[in-house]
C-alpha cells in the first residue's frame, strides 16, 4: 500500500519514517521543510503546506491511509496555529475524501482532554476538555474524523499522545510513550482491519498511566516499555510540587497552566533526540 506521513521533519516523524518505508509499497514523507535527509528506500519527499488543500491534494493523490503528525506543536496565538493545524486538518481530511483514502491515522494529544483533574482516570469516551487553543485544534480534528467518518465513510484512529519524549519529570513516569512504543501503536492503527472512527491513548505500559485504553483494545496496541525504570532518579530530583498549580494536578500538565496563547513546550525540557538518518 502507499502511505503518506506529514510531519516528517519532526522529532516523532523522523522515528516513523523507516518503519512506514518498510511497511508499505511506498511512502511519500512531506513537510515544509526543503528537504528531510537521505531517504529510506521506497520514500519519496515532497514539501508542502499543510494550509494549502491544493498541496495536501498533490501529496494524497494515490494513496491508501495518510499517517497526520503535521502541526504546530506548542501552545501559540490563535491565528499561528489556525493555519496548520485547524484548516490544514481540515485540508487532510478533504483531500483524503477526494482521493478516496482508506483511513486517516491522526496524531491528537492528551491537551483535547487536558483539564481534567490528574487523580481522575479517564477512559476515551470522555467528552473534550481543551487546555489551550493547541488541545482545542485537537479537538476540531477528533470532530472533524467523527464527522467523515459518519457523513462520508472514511475512517480515523485518533491517538492522543502524552508525552513522546525523554523522561525528564515526575510527570512523564506516568504520561511517557517510548519511541518503539509510538512505532507499534502507529503500525497497529494502520493494519488494524477495521477502525470505524476510533480513539486511543499514547501511552507506554506505566506503572502510573492515567488513562484506560480499555474501549480501543480491539486496535491490539500492546505497550511494551514502563517509565518506572527512572522513576527513582527523577524523584530524588524532582522539587516539590504544588498541589493548587493546574500544571501539577491537570492531565495536560503545563498546557494547563500557561496562559491561552502562550507557549508551553519550553518549560517542560524536551530533548531533541531527532532520529537521524
């Protein structure tokens, strides 16, 4: 099959790339950049814009599922993330129907749902409860994927991800989603015969996972890996914390704190361990 990843400059992208290469017939990887590196075999690039339908609708053409990572990734103004990350979901999805696409395989977040309370475990039925404007652009798509899917027939997997990172925080023992993890819960919602319109959580096998993945088990995601292992270092190292900061106590961590529109990504010390090829 043809798959197509946006995205592909990415961290996270640059982990995909060469297991998609191997998983399908051929992957187009696109993104604004000029250009991503040496290329797997059977990839192809081409750079395009996310808020241009007839970019998205140049990348799509031919394909069987589109694998969407694109997007501004932080909390920002309004009007920076409106571009790619609501009309270019928008742009996905549209394209994706008019090339009659099997099933779209959406990178949502954790933010869609970030407000609620840490101590609640919540499932993947629970109703939105955007963050920031970033969680509420992830909830336009997770909409947007029901409505396709009901009006129009195309599928989507929408995989919350809650932190795709090097576990550096208290936080993260609960919330990390190894990259081998990521590789596996991507793959499954790709040959996972039939998915209707379906969400599920990234999240590794932690020991303090904070959300149920019990409603997507028949997508057969079996995380493998559990932040436990540096639990020790990160709490001799972690201040302590207070418990009436939203960013503490909130399941979108930081994102529930910061103002609306401004960015939060800078505060939560993410190392940028971008897979090289």
């Amino acid at each position: 099959m043809k798959l197509v990843l946006t995205g592909a400059a990415g961290r996270l992208g640059s982990y995909l790339r060469e297991p998609l290469a191997k998983m399908a017939t051929s992957l187009v990887s696109t993104d604004i950049a000029d250009d991503i590196g040496k290329l797997y075999e059977g990839e192809t690039y081409i750079k395009g814009d996310l808020a241009s339908l007839d970019d998205m609708m140049k990348v799509l053409e031919g394909a069987d599922m589109v694998i969407h990572f694109g997007a501004y990734v932080d909390e920002g103004p309004f009007e920076k993330l409106l571009g790619p990350n609501f009309v270019g979901a928008y742009n996905i999805w549209e394209a994706a129907y008019q090339h009659k696409l099997k099933r779209v395989v959406y990178a949502s977040s954790i933010h869609a749902v970030g407000m609620y309370p840490k101590n609640e475990f919540i499932g993947t039925d629970v109703p939105h409860r955007p963050d920031t404007f970033y969680g509420l652009a992830k909830c336009f798509a997770e909409d947007l994927g029901r409505m396709y899917w009901e009006k129009r027939g195309l599928e989507s997997v929408h995989m919350r991800i809650l932190s795709c990172a090097q576990v550096t925080n208290a936080r993260a023992l609960g919330s990390w989603l190894s990259y081998d993890d990521l590789i596996q819960l991507v793959q499954r919602c790709i040959d996972t015969p039939v998915t209707g319109f379906s969400v599920i959580y990234g999240v590794s096998n932690n020991d303090r996972a904070p959300v149920d993945n019990a409603l997507a088990s028949f997508i057969g995601y079996r995380p493998k890996d559990n932040a436990e292992q540096f639990a020790k270092e990160v709490l001799a190292n972690e201040p302590p914390m207070d418990n009436q900061d939203p960013g503490n106590m909130c399941h979108g961590g930081p994102f529930a704190s910061v103002k609306l529109g401004e960015g939060a990504t800078a505060s939560m010390g993410i190392v940028d361990d971008a897979k090289k090829t």
